[in-house]
C-alpha cells in the first residue's frame, strides 16, 4: 500500500470549526504501508478497509438478518452447521460468475471453500485478505481487512461479492469502475473510472454484536468509525450514504436506555459525538433539499447543546429555503451573537436581509397596484388618486351599511302592520 500522510483537517464549514474539540467532517488519514492490518484511520480515505480490525461490529437495525443461505431455500439448521461439514458448492470452480448478468462484476473461484452454508449473513463481521491489481499492474488495496457485511463500510463489489464466498475460499474478483472507485478515483494511487481485478480470500467470519451487549466504549470507537465513514463518503459526494453511515453511528450512541446506567463523564462523550454525527447528518440533508429532516437533525443537536453555532447556522439555512425567512434571520442572529466575527454567518444573514427587504418591496408593489398606483410614482395626482379611491372606498361601505338598516327597519315595520 502507498504510504500517506494525514491532511490537515478541514470541514466544509471551515469557518465554524472551532466550535468542536474533535471538528465534524474533517478529511481522514491516508493509508500506511507499514502494517498488514487495515485500522481506522488507514482505511477512511479509501472505501476499502473497515472501521474495526479483528472485532466484530453492530448490523443496523435496518439490515435484513436472513442468510443467503436461508434465502436459497436452507434451513436454519443447515445454516448453523459446522465448518468442518463441507457442503458441496454450487459455482463450479472453472465456471465465472457474472454476479449482476452485465459483466461488470465478476467472480471466479480459485480454491473451493466449505459449502454454501459458511457464507456469510448480512451483519457478520468478516476479515478477508485482498490484493487488487490496476490494468497497468499496480498493487491497491493489499492486506487483511475486516469490515460488516452489506453496512456500506466497503465498496460496493466487496459487499456484493463476499455475500457470495464460503469459508476458507479464495477467488478472482473483477470489477468495473461503478463498483469500485468511480469516476472520481482514490489520490493518489488509483485513478479515476479504474477496472481493478481483487484477489479475495476468506479469513474468518464471526457473527454480529448485539448494542445492548456492547460495553460502553466499544459503543463509541464503533460509532466513531461510522462518523469517519460518514465524512468520507460526504467528501466523496455521496450524501445518501453519509447520511446512512451516520444514522447508524447515532442508532449506537444515542441510546437512552443504553445510556442510563453510565457515569456523566462517558455520557458527555457519546454525546460529544453523536451531535457531530446529527450535525454532519443535518449537512448532508441541506446537500439533498431535505429540508424538514435537516431540522429535525438540528433541532436533535440543540436539545442537547443549545448554543451549536452550526445547528443554529443550518436552521437558519433550513428555514431559509423553506421561506421562513423571520424564523431564518432569528436562527441566524443567536449564531452571530455567539461568533460574531464568522463572515459566513454575516453572508448568510445579508441575503436574507434582502430577502426580506426584495419580499416586502413586492408586497408593497401588489397592494399599491390594488389602489390604482404605478409602482414608484408619488406624483400629487396619484396621492389624490389614492385618497379618493380610499374615500370612496369609505362611502361605499357606509352606504351598503345605512341601506342594510333601513332595509331592516322597513321589514319589521311591515310585518308589524300586518300582524
């Protein structure tokens, strides 16, 4: 693997990074070459390796908890057997496998494993050993890595082909620039819209880990490597993702029931990360015009940390967009009394002052056109034209008025008199 330094942290937000001990959306370490293990902070950058190395992490609630096995018409019985129970294999070890039926990912067996019932289910951890190799040769993404199956911690080719792996095989996996790095690549060693052929072989698989039988702080460092997933993938442009990446790292840390019996000091450190997470998340909903969910995201941070200049600044940006432009300009104005010296609070607040200002000139241009007044004229005829317009305005309702007592008056007068 290419040896890379740690970019200086940055945040989209640059201007309200301060605010955070550990800043929210910083860009994360390059890998190192120095260790066959693939740690936390050698795999953000890169899409490959998983968060965690050797443990096994938590599945989201919204993941489907059926074996592959089970989907192919295994029992639960069969799906619990042994390793050491071969089953025989249904891909043929000369045969390809297109997995998608375009060519663009797939998978060929290089050693059989241990039957289709050692695969692995959505949710286990598996550690793999990978060594992926460019059109001109090049090693990428060599090492052991352990990552959750179908969690989004890895590129889509690694989730969708290792569902397909027994235990103890080892295959060819080719995989088209979609599944892999894109059209955007990975700085500095694979370029943009890259074919890359992976060697796979399955090391281990341990099933997933409950959150109400995680200790504390195994809650934490598996919900911060989620935030950093989540800030990789926003970086990449894939706010869909980052939003799920952090939705899930919340799902771990704020837990209210998980986290009553803890002490105050390891309380405030979930919650020092989880607002990162509904804070970057809030971000993220801005990107995608999700408005009402951006809010609900800020509003999550605020109860809890009332003075947040960003989920202050990104209800005003919210709001904004939705045309609550006071409730807007309100959000924005607590940021600025509490970082008065931000110029990116100051834009905000300016246009939407002129906003305000275009808005109240429109209306004020609607209600002289319902008075006969060319915008913009204050000529003596018009101020006239607008008096009598408003006097006979006047004598028209107290004519309707007086006509609609008479008319009652005679109306009793006359049922009076024939009675």
């Amino acid at each position: 693997m290419e040896n890379g330094q740690k970019p200086s942290d940055t945040e989209h937000d640059e201007d309200l990074q301060r605010h955070d001990s550990m800043p929210d959306l910083t860009w994360p370490e390059k890998k190192s070459s120095d260790t066959t293990n693939i740690t936390s902070s050698e795999s953000r950058d890169t899409g490959f390796g998983s968060d965690i190395v050797g443990d096994a992490l938590t599945p989201s609630p919204e993941e489907d908890s059926k074996s592959i096995s089970e989907s192919l018409g295994q029992t639960e019985a069969e799906s619990s057997a042994a390793e050491d129970d071969i089953v025989e294999s249904k891909q043929d070890p000369e045969e390809e496998m297109d997995i998608l039926g375009n060519g663009m990912l797939v998978k060929k067996i290089i050693i059989p494993g241990k039957g289709i019932t050692t695969r692995p289910k959505n949710g286990d951890s598996v550690t793999l050993m990978v060594d992926g190799v460019l059109e001109d040769g090049t090693h990428v993404d060599t090492g052991e890595i352990t990552f959750i199956l179908n969690d989004g911690d890895v590129i889509i080719a690694f989730d969708l082909a290792v569902a397909l792996m027994e235990m103890g095989e080892k295959c060819e996996l080719r995989t088209a620039p979609r599944f892999a790095y894109g059209d955007l690549g990975r700085e500095p060693d694979i370029p943009k819209d890259a074919n890359i052929v992976y060697t796979l072989e399955m090391l281990k698989i341990e099933p997933a880990v409950e959150p109400s039988l995680m200790p504390y702080d195994q809650r934490l460092k598996f919900g911060e490597a989620k935030r950093e997933r989540g800030n990789y993938l926003y970086g990449r442009g894939d706010f869909t993702g980052a939003i799920s990446s952090y939705g899930k790292a919340t799902k771990l840390m704020d837990d209210s029931d998980l986290n009553a019996g803890l002490d105050e000091a390891s309380r405030a450190l979930l919650a020092d990360s989880w607002v990162k997470c509904y804070n970057n998340m809030a971000a993220c909903q801005l990107k995608i015009d999700a408005l009402d969910a951006a809010i609900r995201s800020c509003e999550k941070v605020i109860s809890t940390q009332a003075d947040n200049v960003k989920a202050l600044f990104r209800l005003g940006k919210a709001y904004g967009a939705k045309g609550n432009v006071d409730l807007a300009i309100s959000y924005l104005g607590k940021a600025i009394k509490l970082d008065p010296e931000s110029k990116m609070l100051h834009q905000e607040m300016l246009k939407l002052s002129r906003r305000k200002t275009k808005e109240a000139a429109t209306e004020k241009e609607l209600y002289q056109r319902m008075l006969g007044i060319k915008p913009g004229d204050n000529s003596e005829d018009q101020k006239k034209q607008a008096n009598s317009s408003n006097m006979l305005m006047k004598w028209t309702v107290l004519g309707g008025t007086v006509a609609a007592v008479l008319a009652s008056v005679g109306w009793t007068w006359y049922r009076t008199s024939w009675s």
